[in-house]
C-alpha cells in the first residue's frame, strides 16, 4: 500500500483494485494481464476504441431506449400526481450510471457522493422524522437516501475488499477502530429490537458513516487528496445555497414551520438537519480560510457569509451553540483576537436581525409541560425525558432495545435528544462504551494533527478546523440528536479522514526548516 505522503499518484493507484482492473478490462480500458489481447492488437481507450462497431451502437440503442421509458412513466407518473412514480423510475437509472461509475472510477464515485449528498433529501419520498418517531418505515426504506446507502456500503465493500487483497492491508487509525465499534454494536443491538427491521435500517444508515470514513482514509495519502475531499464537501455548500437562495428571491424559501417559527431548511427535510450540516462547515472554512489563494478566499468568503445568514434563519439552537463554540476553538488556536472579536459583533448582529433567534432562546425559561408545544422550553422537558426513557435500558443493559426504538417505546415518542443517553438506551454498556470511545478518538485525532501539522500551514488550518468541529460534536451532542443527523455526519467524518491524513505523518521539520506547504493557491 502506498505510504502516507508519497504524491499525487499514489491516490490514484489506491483507487484501482482488481474490481476495477477486471471491469475495465471488460470494456477495453486497460489489457489484460500478460501483454496484448489475441490478434496482436493492444486496446486504445475502453469504449471510446469500440467506435463505431455494432456494440457501441447496440448500447447507445438501449441507453437511449431506457431514458426514454422512464422519461414517460415519470412524465405520466407526475401528471396523476404519484411522487412515488417519478422519483424511482429516475433515481433507478441514476443509480445504475453511479453503479457504473462506482464500479470504474471508485475515488470519483465518492467524491460525487459527497458533492450531491446534501441535495438528496430534496427527493425523499417520506416525511421528516427528526426528534420523532418514524410511522412509515417501510415507504422509508424505498427513499432515494436509503437505496443510496445501499448502493455504497455494497460499491464500498467491494472496493475495500479489493484494496485489502491486493495490498495485504488497509490504513488504520485508532478513530477507525473506534467507529467500527460503534457500527458493530448497532448491528448487534438492532438484531434483538423488539422491531429488528426498523432498528437494522437504522443501523444501517450509521455504518454507512463508518465506512465513508473508513474509506476516505484510504483515498486521502497526502495534501492533494485532502483538497480533493475538501473541494467536493464545499462543493456540496455550492449547490445546497444556491437552491435556497434561488427559491428564496422566487418568494418561496424552503422552510418549514415549527410553533410559531418559521425555520429555513435549504435542500434537507428538517431546519435542524440544515443548521448542524451548515455549522460544521462555517467552522471548518473559517479556520482554512487564511491558508487559501485569493480567487479561493473570495469564493469561500461569499459561501461562509450566506452560511452564517442560512445557519441563523435555520433558528436551530444547537447548531448555534456549536457554531460558537467550534469557532472560539478556531479563534484560540490560531490566536486570532480579530476573529474573537468579529464573532461578538456577528452574534449581537445576528439577534437583532434575525429576533426570533432571540425569543427562541428566551423560551429556555419557560416552563412546559411534557406533550405541549414542540418550541416550549425544551430544556426542561428533555430533563423530564430523560429520566423516563433511562429505565428503558433495564430491559437489556448490555445490548440496549436497539437504534431507533426509543420512540417506539414511549408516550412523547420522540428521540432521547442526547447522544450519550441514546448510546446506553438503544445500544447498551457495550455501544455506550464505543461510542465514548469514538468520541476520545476524534479529540485524540484533532490533537494529533494539530501537533503534526507544520505551522503557518494549509495542514494546519485543516488540523485546527476539525479540532473545532470535533468540540462541537461533542458539546451538542449532550443535548441533541446529532449521531441522526447522517447526511452531515458524511461531511463531518470527511473532515475527520483529512485531519487523520495530517495525524498519521511524522513529527514535525525541525525549527528552522520551511514546511512543506503553506497555502493552496490557485
């Protein structure tokens, strides 16, 4: 396996293994081992060399003839108003040319994944289900997001297995093992739910966080990797603000209305969902920002600016709260008074804008009963809440009732609001002991690369973004569903593999030497 650091080419070695070797075979891409194929003659550019042959004009035919009769059954689909019927029949045949993609070109396979994820919910076929109990599990499991999930973890494995037998081995770190726990203890938990469909589509949807990690580990060696990632998660920023920002000069913002507040929700189904997605990248931009060429400070600056506007409009309280907590972490560590500064005029700027961000959290002294108005004093009902669902981990204290069944097994309905609480409930001693575990191993990390990163670098502005970002995780997670939220967890753990990256190199040049970068130009 190619050794952390060792250039461009060896993330492009560690994207082809033997599924894809033999898949491009089979299409002329590459020859097969032992020279040139029979007839003498070597192959010139995978299907490009089929020309005009009757192959190629047979696959054109069929390609043409499947867009076709989806064009028409969604077209005929949208006419009687069935949603259903027009988002299969395309998400089929988008799958199929990821599948292809996935199966070729793996390294662009998950950089595309991360670029379009955050509009994927934009195409769901169920209603939002954050903080509640899901009543419709089994349309759930037909939702694009879900057939994604699928899609990956099955394109993922392979891929995986590829690099584990060509290589004899897969990179490693202790926040990898970590997360493998946690997927392994939510498999084992959702085997003896009560529900062991609904709780296994749940623990599905975390192990596919898991192995997202597990497999940018493997595809990010060096800086050039990192900015590979890092160009994609922004890039999924671009398309999520410029769907809300259109919509939004149309007269018809995506929001939804939650009490008496009406809290923009962007491309994803809940406003929580958008906040804690748009918190985690306002604070990994700002601390890379210094380390960028200007064409990309200006570009990521009109982002962060529409973010901080976006994440204030999404009125989601701990997505706020971790925003301000992972930027102080960036402002202390690149010792930047000027950020400190600005972030006090931002957030006395941002209440008297924006005044519902200000009753929202004067709702905190509120009273509420358990049951009453969902934008009550949610405070003081989760401390009612939890106290309930605490004794629910009698029934098995090992294990846990499984993920996604503490709704199920309450009045209120609703998710723990705690992520600590939720790990010992759903998941027992064992998944409350991997999960802390995770959570040590993202701080470890965050240390880590930040002692290994050379100063007054891009790789340090990195290191320090996700030190921040991790803070945060932590810090919302005590009152939050964060380890729900798996859309942003994809761009989270992206954030995490390049910290990782940085972590796995060698200590630092000794004083007086350059390091080995200091910016990203463009």
């Amino acid at each position: 396996m190619a050794a952390p650091g060792s250039g461009r080419g060896s993330v492009d070695s560690a994207s082809v293994g033997p599924v894809e070797q033999h898949t491009q075979q089979l299409v002329g891409a590459v020859p097969p081992p032992g020279g040139t194929p029979a007839g003498g003659r070597a192959p010139t550019g995978g299907l490009a060399a089929l020309g005009d042959s009757a192959g190629s004009r047979l696959l054109a035919g069929g390609a043409a003839l499947v867009v076709t009769v989806v064009a028409v059954a969604a077209g005929l689909s949208m006419a009687a108003g069935d949603r259903k019927g027009v988002v299969l029949p395309l998400a089929a045949v988008a799958g199929i040319a990821v599948a292809v993609l996935a199966l070729t070109r793996f390294a662009g396979y998950v950089l595309l994944m991360l670029a379009v994820r955050s509009c994927v919910d934009l195409f769901k076929l169920t209603g939002p289900s954050a903080g509640q109990a899901g009543s419709a599990d089994t349309a759930r499991a037909a939702d694009p997001s879900t057939l994604l999930a699928v899609l990956f973890l099955l394109a993922a494995g392979l891929w995986l297995a590829a690099q584990l037998r060509r290589h004899g081995r897969l990179r490693g770190s202790p926040l990898s093992w970590a997360m493998l726990l946690v997927g392994v203890t939510s498999l084992i938990s959702a085997l003896g739910a009560a529900r062991p469909s609904n709780s296994l589509l749940e623990a599905l949807r975390i192990l596919t966080v898991v192995v997202m990690f597990v497999v940018l580990e493997q595809l990010i060696p060096d800086t050039v990797g990192i900015r590979r990632v890092l160009i994609a998660c922004y890039a999924s920023l671009v398309l999520a603000l410029g769907y809300t920002v259109v919509l939004s000069l149309l007269g018809n913002p995506p929001a939804e209305v939650k009490g008496d507040f009406t809290r923009i929700s962007g491309t994803f189904s809940q406003s929580t969902t958008f906040g804690r997605y748009l918190m985690f990248m306002v604070i990994f931009g700002f601390a890379v920002y210094r380390f960028l060429g200007r064409r990309l400070r200006v570009v990521l600056g009109v982002l962060l600016a529409l973010s901080l506007l976006f994440l204030l409009l999404t009125n989601t309280r701990s997505a706020l709260l971790g925003a301000a907590i992972g930027l102080v972490v960036v402002a202390v560590l690149h010792r930047s008074k000027r950020m400190l500064v600005t972030l006090c005029l931002v957030a006395v700027a941002g209440v008297a804008l924006v005044p519902a961000v200000g009753e929202r959290f004067a709702q905190l002294a509120n009273s509420r009963a358990v049951g009453g108005d969902p934008t009550g004093n949610t405070l003081a009902w989760r401390l009612g809440y939890w106290t309930e669902i605490v004794t629910l981990a009698n029934r098995n204290p090992v294990t846990g009732i499984g993920p996604n069944m503490t709704q199920r097994e309450t009045d209120e309905a609703k998710k723990p609001h705690n992520d600590f609480l939720r790990a010992y409930v759903e998941t027992g001693l064992l998944g409350l002991g991997a999960y802390l575990a995770m959570l040590v191993a993202f701080l470890y990390t965050a240390r880590t690369a930040l002692r290994r990163a050379p100063p007054a670098s891009f790789e340090r502005g990195v290191a320090v973004g996700f030190a921040g970002c991790a803070t945060a995780f932590v810090a919302i997670s005590a009152a939050s569903n964060v380890i729900s939220n798996v859309v942003t967890l994809w761009y989270f753990v992206a954030f995490a593999a390049a910290a990782s990256a940085i972590a796995r190199r060698p200590a630092p040049n000794p004083v007086g030497e350059p390091p080995r970068s200091t910016t990203v130009p463009v």
